[in-house]
C-alpha cells in the first residue's frame, strides 16, 4: 500500500509518482494518506484526473482510500499522467493541495480467443483408437445381424443363403425370408432317413407312445 503525506498545501509521496498497476485492472490498488494537523476539522476528498474521467473519493477516517475503477479503466496515452488532488473543505475554508502524479502501465489486449489445450499424448491415443473403433467396427447391429467385412468397411448386415455374400446357410440351419431370423432346421416327428434334429416335443411323443405300447404286453 503505497502512501500520500498531506503537510499544509503540499502532498508528498516517497517517490517523483504514484504507480498504480496496468489499465482494466481493479480492486487491488489502496491508497493510504495521512494529513497533518492543518487538515483537522476539514472534509478531505481525493479526485483522481485522468482524460477519459473526474472520480472524486470521500477520504474514510482510517485514512485508507480505494483507487477506483473508472481510473484504472482505460491505459494513459504516452506521456501523459495522471493526478489526484485533495481537497478539505468546512464552513467558509477550502484547502487544496498539489497534484499528486500516478502510472498506470499499458499492456497488451487481453481479449483473445481462448483455444482449448493440445490433449496429452495418452489422450491423443485414445481418441485415434476411438475413431479407428467408431469407423472400423460399428458400435450395434440389429438382432439376427452379423458382422461382415464389405468393400466399405465391416457393417452389420442379415446372412443370406443366396450364396452371394461371406456367409452361406448351410444344411441344419433355415433362415426366415421375413424377419430374417437363422434358426435351426428341426424335426417335429422321428422317421426314417431324416437327418434333422428332432424336438424334445417330438423325443417326448415317441417316447410316451412306447411306453403305451408296452404296457400293452
């Protein structure tokens, strides 16, 4: 916290200006004046000058003033600096004191457009790998769908007995021309020279017929 002596008319700093920060910055920057006695009894303000405004500051009793932000708001042009001067004021005296001279540093714009951050290389892997896997295999199929290698990639596509494409229905299997569903080509009766699978249904109707033949015997 920088200071301001304020002795009769004159008001001191420890150095030839008062820096203050850069511009558009605010809420940091408190300034700490000490009157001497000539200044007792009196109201004393401090108005901060600059090209762009005329802010005037009430000086609180502990003697702590906030620079304000209209001040700090815009960067000085070259060779020109700020002033505040002070001012005590009670029925019938005003007391005004010399300037008070202030920096405020110029900087860069600090608007740009924000980027996000290049990813790590771990994170490089895995989002190659992900892209790799979302177009080399695709994430879900329909049901009764297999995976096959076409001339556009692996896609998800319906066996088909015709032959034409990597998969052939074979004997044992049947496949549904409607719902494209592949099933097993079953038996509903045991009878000669078929080679199908039978159903339990069809195991268990034989079975009970020969038990009811011999019963009979």
């Amino acid at each position: 916290m920088q200071e301001i002596k304020l002795n009769g008319y004159c008001a001191e700093t420890d150095g030839p200006l008062l820096r203050l920060g850069t511009w558009d910055s605010y809420g940091i920057e408190q300034l700490h004046v000490v009157p001497d006695p000539e200044w007792d009894g009196l109201t004393v303000t401090a108005t901060f000058v600059t090209p762009e405004s005329s802010i005037r500051m009430v000086l609180p009793p502990d003697g702590v003033l906030d620079v304000p932000q209209e001040t700090l708001a815009h960067p000085l042009p070259e060779g020109v600096l700020g002033k505040i001067v002070f001012a005590g004021v009670t029925d019938g005296v005003q007391r005004l004191s010399t300037n008070v001279l202030f920096l405020v540093s110029d900087h860069a714009p600090a608007e740009g457009s924000s980027t996000a951050p290049t990813p790590s290389e771990w994170e490089q892997f895995v989002g190659q790998l992900t892209d790799i896997l979302t177009h080399e295999v695709p994430l879900e199929g329909m049901p009764g769908q297999v995976l096959t290698k076409t001339e556009d990639g692996n896609v998800w596509t319906y066996p088909s007995g015709s032959g034409g494409s990597a998969y052939t229905i074979g004997a044992g299997l049947k496949l549904d021309p409607e719902s494209n569903i592949l099933s097993v080509d079953t038996a509903e009766i045991v009878e000669q020279d078929n080679t199908r699978p039978v159903t339990s249904a069809a195991v268990y109707t034989t079975v009970g017929n020969i038990d009811a033949l011999l019963a009979t015997i």
